[in-house]
C-alpha cells in the first residue's frame, strides 16, 4: 500500500462552521476512496481563521512567519487539496483568496483539487463554476470534475446531510482519489504496509 497527503484547507469564520463540516464529510468520503484505490491518506487540516493575521502580516512584509509557512509549504505538497469557502458578497471569501495569492504561483501545478463551497442559500451555487474554478486554473491545478456546494436545505438527513449533498460528495472524493492514486511516482510506499514477519527477522533475513 502506498501512502499520501491530503490537505484539507477550509475557510470558515465560525465555530461550528458549515464549511469545516463539509469539509469532514468530503475528507472522509476521499480517504475511504483512496483506500480503496491502495492509497493509505496522511490528512492534515487547515482552519485559515486561524492563520488570519498570519495571511494579513505576509501581504505587508511580503514572507509567511514560521506558523503561516507550515501551512504553506504542507498544502504546496501535499498530494490532493480538499479546498472550501464560505460565499461572500457572491464570492470566495477574502481569506480563501488572501491563503491561495501568498503560495508560490507555481505550488500548485499539476495538484489534483477538489473545490467546494457553503452559503446560505443555493442562489450561490455558480461561485463553484464563476470563481473558485477559474481561480484553480490560473494556479494550474488540476480540478476535478465535480465540485460541490451546500446550502441549508442540504443538511438534514441520517448523516448530517441530504440525499443529494450525499451523492455529491461520494462522486467528488472518487474522482479526487482516482486523480491521486493516478499519480504513483508521487505516491511513497508505506514502509509499515508489510512489515518483515518477525521471525524471519530472527533468522537475519
């Protein structure tokens, strides 16, 4: 079994935020596809509310500090981007913008992308299409085909979401893991996957 990393990036302002819990479903939706392809998935999360100054320094000085780097460098490699926003003013957010402008213009390219966004009505379903996927593009990542919005109507069945919003986000995380899983030469082998049996240790081979 091979292994990779899945960033999670998710620019909610509140607590609880419907952005991070979409963002839950979509990352445990995407680890249980790529375990499927073979693919064991190291996910880190990142809450940019809190790397908020952080992002507002960077725009002055013009460097990440260490904090806001860990986060930049952890997404620049990462292996797949799980990205949400919240919808303002018909639009990414601020700080989903301010995050994606402080990465290397180059960090990005190649990188398979899965793009989703909440607001508080569907009227802002576009955003996905109008801004988010444009805004990928000229990052040069590579964005899957289905992205994924929900509104309040879409939280509300057994798991915390609607039939629909559920179909969705089953049909994004596979074609995120299949894009992940297409690249094995970014993919390390898992040294754990198939230990030595134990007495073959012993016998020194």
């Amino acid at each position: 079994m091979t292994t990779g990393t899945l960033a999670v990036v998710t620019a909610g302002l509140s607590t609880p935020s419907s952005s991070r819990l979409l963002a839950d479903r979509l990352t445990e939706a995407t680890v249980a596809a790529l375990r499927q392809q073979g693919v064991r998935a190291q996910v880190e999360v990142f809450e940019l509310r809190q790397h908020a100054r952080d992002l507002a320094d960077n725009l002055v000085t013009g460097f990440p500090n260490g904090t806001l780097r860990q986060a930049v460098d952890a997404v620049a490699a990462a292996h797949g981007i799980i990205a949400v926003t919240p919808v303002f003013s018909g639009s990414y957010s601020g700080l989903f913008k301010t995050f994606f402008d402080v990465l290397d213009r180059d960090a990005l390219t190649g990188t398979p992308v899965l793009l989703a966004a909440t607001a508080g009505t569907a009227r802002h379903s576009l955003v996905l299409e109008h801004a988010m996927r444009p805004l990928f593009a000229y990052l040069r990542a590579l964005t899957v085909p289905t992205a994924v919005f929900a509104a309040p109507e879409d939280w509300g069945g057994g798991d915390g979401t609607s039939p629909a919003l559920s179909e969705r986000v089953q049909r994004a995380a596979r074609e995120l893991a299949d894009l992940v899983a297409a690249r094995p030469s970014a993919l390390p082998a898992d040294p754990f996957a198939e230990p030595t049996p134990f007495a073959q240790l012993l016998q020194g081979g």
